[in-house]
C-alpha cells in the first residue's frame, strides 16, 4: 500500500510539474512578466516556473544564433568552393564579425572563418538553464528582481548597475543590470561566445561539432570554471544541477 502510494504522489507531481511548465512556456512571450519566483514553494513547481519562463528566452536567442551560424556555414562553403561572397553578404559579414570580436578583412582567409565558425553558435539549453538557476537563486536574487540580471554578470562603470552589499573598498565593479531577461540572456551567451575567459569553452563546442554532434551542456560545464570563484566546485554543483534537473527540463 505504503508502494502503491508512493508511485501515484510522485506521478502527481510530475504531472502538476508538466502542466506548469505547459502553462507557462506558452505565456512567456505573451505576457512578457516576470513572475514572482519567491512566491513559490520551493522545490519541484518553482522549478518549473522559473524552467518554463527562461527556456523560451534562451531558445529565441538560440535560434537567433542559429540562423547567423547556418548562413555563415554557407557562406565558408561558397567561399571555399571558389565562390566570394558579394556585396550584401561582405556587409552581413562585416557587422557579424564586429558583433562576436573577429578582425575581418578581405580577402578573408581561413583563421577568420574558423574566427567565426568558433564564436558563432549557440549555448545549450540545459547548461543556460542551470546557470540562470544557480546565479539567480532560481529567480529570487536581488539582481534578478531589481535588474533582470539572471547570470550573474558584473560591469566596471560607476552608476551601470547595482552596487552589491558588501563590496570591498576599492572595488568598483557593479552588478549589471538589463532591460529584461531577454536582454540578460543574450549578453549571457555573448560572453560565453566572446570572452577570452571561455576560449575553452569554444573550442570544446567545436570540436563536437567537427565530430557530427551538438554542444553538451554537461561536458562543456568543466571549461566554466572561470565563471565562478568556487572554480571546480562550481562546475561540480552544474553538472549536479543539469543531472538531477535532466527530467524536469527534458519536458520542456
């Protein structure tokens, strides 16, 4: 009996998770508000809330990246196949190669292509999810609130965001804030994919690409640790994070 109960409340759950998650994801974009994490019991449904708010902001920014990354692929191909790109495409590629930190100039040769191919891609879902948990307390971070902050992310210009409690003298960095938690995401990933901190990061995803696979999420958390202090055991506490959550984010 003891059993038989335990199998039907932990399929309950699942269940209530799923229809959370249904819920929301589709409301995400149609309402464009935040919700109030913190209002939610923690454990199984503000894991869902907060999973099914942020995933269709990293898959829209992901799908972003996707596009650019599909016409740049084409482009390398023409390029390699004895065709130069023409004039609209030069443009496209110009501002593309701004955006991401490349130097380019024609004729473009093959370390700025694969310039490019390195930066130009996309973050998996599952560590841009677990990252956002983890560096905004699942929504419930003073930065998250006050300034859509999700990641964590610093500036050193007086006044460009929030002055953490307890900073130490002499410290100028500030928390960053953003517009909103799009705006958070896509600087999120534009870090990831520009930042020379995380040039192991890049060349990890490649190589996976090269290899016929899509980045990871799991492997590609060990070349992280730069972004945390904790440094190992922050990539420990990801990788724990992605596997305990792998259920719940898998019915997204």
């Amino acid at each position: 009996m003891t059993k038989t109960w335990s199998i039907f409340h932990e399929t309950t759950t699942v269940f209530t998770v799923l229809i959370i998650v249904s819920l929301f994801s589709g409301c995400a974009f149609k309402f464009g508000k935040t919700p109030d994490f913190g209002s939610v019991q923690e454990g199984s449904e503000r894991k869902a809330l907060f999973f099914g708010f942020m995933s269709p902001l990293i898959k829209a920014e992901n799908d972003r990246i996707s596009y650019q990354r599909s016409r740049l692929v084409d482009l390398h191909q023409q390029a390699t196949d004895g065709r130069q790109p023409g004039w609209l495409d030069r443009r496209w590629l110009k501002q593309l190669a701004a955006d991401y930190g490349v130097e380019l100039s024609e004729p473009y040769g093959l370390d700025q292509w694969q310039s490019l191919l390195l930066r130009v891609d996309i973050v998996p879902r599952e560590l841009a999810l677990v990252q956002a948990a983890m560096e905004s307390a699942w929504g419930d971070s003073r930065f998250a609130k006050e300034g859509n902050n999700f990641y964590g992310e610093h500036c050193s210009t007086q006044g460009c965001g929030i002055v953490p409690d307890g900073r130490s003298p002499g410290e100028v960095y500030e928390v960053a804030t953003f517009q909103s938690p799009s705006e958070s995401v896509r600087s999120y990933i534009h870090n990831l994919n520009t930042h020379a901190a995380y040039e192991n990061f890049r060349h990890m995803r490649l190589e996976s690409r090269k290899k016929g696979g899509g980045p990871d999420g799991f492997s590609l958390a060990k070349t992280l640790r730069a972004y945390s202090e904790r440094n190992n055991d922050y990539v420990r506490a990801i990788q724990g994070m992605i596997t305990d959550n792998k259920e719940l984010m898998g019915a997204l």
